[in-house]
C-alpha cells in the first residue's frame, strides 16, 4: 500500500487540516440552508433584511476562495455543458441591442455557472452527509412554513399570492424546492422510515395546490415505490394506497375545502379556492391556466418565426403578449436561442447524472424525470439558486466516489452502505488493512 494512502486515510491529521475540515463542514451547512431555503430573497422581498440576494453570494463566494481550486475537479460533462450554455447565450446576445433586459438576462445565466461552480467547491469530498441533513432540515422547515401560511395567510409577506409558499414567496417554487429536497435527503433516512420523509415531503406539497409540483411527486413516489427505495417489498405499500385512493373517492375532499376557503372573509386564500374548483371541474380554467396558454401559444410564434438562430437573448421577456415570460422553460430558450435552446435544460441535468455512482439509480431517475417535467411549468429552473445547488451537490457526489476510487487498489478493500451504489470507507478495518501492507 502506498505512503500517500497512509496519509490521506489513517495518519494522524494537523491542527490546520482539522480547522480546514470543520470549517468547510460548517461552511457547507450555512451556505445549503441559506440558498436552498430561498432565505436571502426572502428577507430583501418581504422585506426584513434591505440586503439583496447577491450580496449573500458575494460572502459566501469569499469564504469559499480557500476551496476554490477544488473546481478543477469539475466532471467534464458538467463543465462542457456551462461552456456551451455561456457560448450560445453569448451568440444570442449579439444578436440583439445590448439593452439592460438583455444584459441582466446574460448576467444571470453567468451568475448560475459561477454559482454550481462555488457550490461544488464547497461540497467537495467530505461534506455531503452533513449537506444532506441540512437539506433534510430545509424541507421539514419549509413543510411547517406552508401548513402554518394555509392557517394564516399573509404571515410570511404581505404580497398577497393567494396560495401558501413560505420563505420561497412563490408557491410553485416552494413545491419545486420540496420535491428536489425529498430526494436528495432520502439516502440519509434508514429504509423502513422513508416513507414518512415522502408522506411529510407529499403533505407539504399539496398545500401548495401547484399542478407541476403534485405530479411530479405522484410520478416519482411510483418510481421510488418500483424501484424499491422505500421498501424492499412493494406490496407492502400497496394496501395503504388502496385505502387512501377509498378515501379520496368516498370522502371527496376537495369540496370540502372548497367550502372552507370560500368562507374566509379575507379572501386571502383566493388561488386556492381557483384550484380546488378546477380540480374538481378540469373544464374550468383559472387565471393561472388562461395566462399559461397565451404564452404558450406566443412562444410556439416566436419560436416560429426564427427556428434555426433564435429572436435573441431575453426575447420573450419584453414581448406585449404578457408581462411574463413563457412559464415553460424549452419555449423559452427556443424562442430565444432558436433549435439548439431545447439541449439546454436536458443538457444541465444529465451532466450530473451521467456516470453518476456516488446516489442511488433510483433517486437519480426521479431527478431527471422531476426537472424534465418542470421545465414545462417553469422557466427559471436554471436560475433557481435550490436547482443550481441539487446540480451542485449531485456532481460533488460524482466527483467524491471518483476519488475514493481514485486511491484505491486491489489491496485496499471498500465496503458498500446503505446506499446500494455509494461506498464508504470503513476506518477500523481499512486502518487493520492499510497496516498490514505496510509491514
């Protein structure tokens, strides 16, 4: 066995490598929970704290520089995927006047890839157990926020939004957020209970009442359930969905509800009652949903007139068809970048997940099928701070089972966790091991 697997596993470590490991441990912590709770913009909306969010980039950017180098470990899809994102966005944006929508619209798509950038570096080999936890932590907080907003609207911020979304102001954001959460905490529960992080994740979701986010989670709570990452023994869950689907066919709730909203005096709880009404009569169409397919349809026009090289970066942001954008994330780089804008989205998620052995098959095929689906609702998802951070997280995993493996041979034994496809290293053992092939 060689000196320098002796050193990096069993020697006896320095007072500054111990600083340096807490310090990063703890850095990882602050820097998940501030950016995947949406915290920083929270407190400039609603407003709290007059500081806006860059300014908590900015500092968590300088007191990641120590770790910095660490991202020329970048996986090579990832990396191609952030230059050919930058590259065509900055053909786009020749394309055009350089008007300040057009520059802010550029400047966010450079803010992103920095962002994975300093998100990857700070979650580099040592930290994803505790960056897990903390993320389980955000979920169980912003479930709570949620149930607490249903009870209590406008607790959170006077922008009246009509649905529960907690610290993300946004409700479809909040059940974006959820759902990206539930996944990448679940490795960190044993497997008899993780149900209960579903069911909590699920709970959470729905009071949300946002379309995308509650198919998503019936999609991946099926995969997951296939895929036996909740339970070895699917019948196990078979029974309780059975009863459940019962209770939603006898009991109809949703007009219960329906009921109960309507009678708030306030009418705080607006676009809740809007959804309980379309639920129950799909024909009906709410605000949200009218608003929806107009853009839609002037998105599929742009796209259209200019298929092959695009209407220009941040086209569809100052259009007369409405005062959004496309809420779809493919029509929105389409009619921006032309053809080459629909590989975009795609293209983010599977750099992180190609090759990807350090989670579970399972988890990963949920994250894609997830983010596939959101892009249709949303067309954000590249500039959501809780997105970048789960690409972030998922190519530190990668990254970290490559440099296990990286030191390792045939005499230096690995054994499998929890987690079927992710490796630990047993100290006890692997010190008994290491020693032996140094005698």
């Amino acid at each position: 066995m060689s000196s320098n697997l002796y050193e990096q596993f069993v020697a006896p470590r320095s007072k500054v490598k111990i600083f340096a490991d807490r310090y990063q441990y703890i850095l990882s912590i602050v820097a998940t929970f501030l950016f995947f709770s949406d915290l920083p913009d929270y407190l400039f909306v609603a407003p709290v704290i007059p500081i806006v969010p860059l300014v908590w980039i900015g500092a968590i950017a300088v007191l990641a520089i120590p770790f910095l180098k660490k991202a020329a470990n970048l996986p090579k899809p990832l990396l191609g995927w952030m230059v050919f994102y930058l590259l065509i966005s900055l053909l786009s944006l020749m394309t055009v006047s350089a008007d300040e929508i057009s520059l802010t619209d550029f400047r966010s798509k450079v803010l992103s890839v920095l962002f994975v950038v300093m998100m990857y570096s700070i979650y580099q080999q040592k930290s994803v157990i505790q960056v897990k936890y903390t993320i389980l932590v955000v979920m169980l907080m912003s479930v709570g926020n949620n149930l607490f907003e249903l009870l209590n609207p406008r607790v959170f911020t006077e922008v009246n939004v009509g649905r529960p979304a907690g610290f993300y102001v946004d409700p479809n954001k909040t059940g974006c957020a959820l759902m990206l959460a539930m996944l990448l905490s679940l490795t960190v529960i044993k497997k008899p209970y993780r149900w209960i992080s579903i069911l909590v994740a699920g709970i959470g979701i729905m009071a949300t009442f946002s379309r995308g986010a509650i198919l998503g989670w019936v999609i991946c709570t099926i995969l997951l359930v296939i895929g036996r990452v909740i339970c070895e023994q699917r019948r196990k869950v078979l029974l309780p969905a059975i009863v459940f689907i019962f209770l939603l066919i006898s009991l109809n709730p949703l007009r219960t509800l329906t009921d109960y909203f309507k009678g708030d005096p306030s009418g705080a709880n607006w676009d809740i009652v809007n959804r309980l009404e379309e639920f129950q009569n799909p024909s009906l169409s709410e605000d949200s949903a009218l608003e929806r397919q107009a853009v839609a349809a002037g998105g599929w026009i742009s796209f259209g007139r200019k298929p092959f090289w695009g209407n220009g970066l941040a086209s569809t942001r100052k259009w007369t068809v409405s005062e959004v954008s496309t809420h779809n994330m493919y029509l929105y780089h389409l009619a921006d970048n032309g053809i080459l804008g629909v590989l975009f989205l795609p293209g983010a998620i599977l750099s992180v997940v190609y090759r990807n052995r350090g989670e579970e098959r399972t988890i990963l095929v949920c994250f894609v099928v997830f983010l596939g689906l959101w892009g249709l609702f949303s067309h954000e998802v590249l500039a959501e701070r809780y997105t970048l951070a789960s690409m972030a997280l998922l190519a530190a995993m990668n990254t970290n089972q490559k440099w296990y493996l990286k030191h390792t041979n045939r005499n230096f034994q690995l054994a499998p966790s929890m987690s079927r496809t992710s490796l630990y290293l047993p100290p006890a053992r692997n010190q008994k091991i290491i020693s032996q092939n140094r005698d």
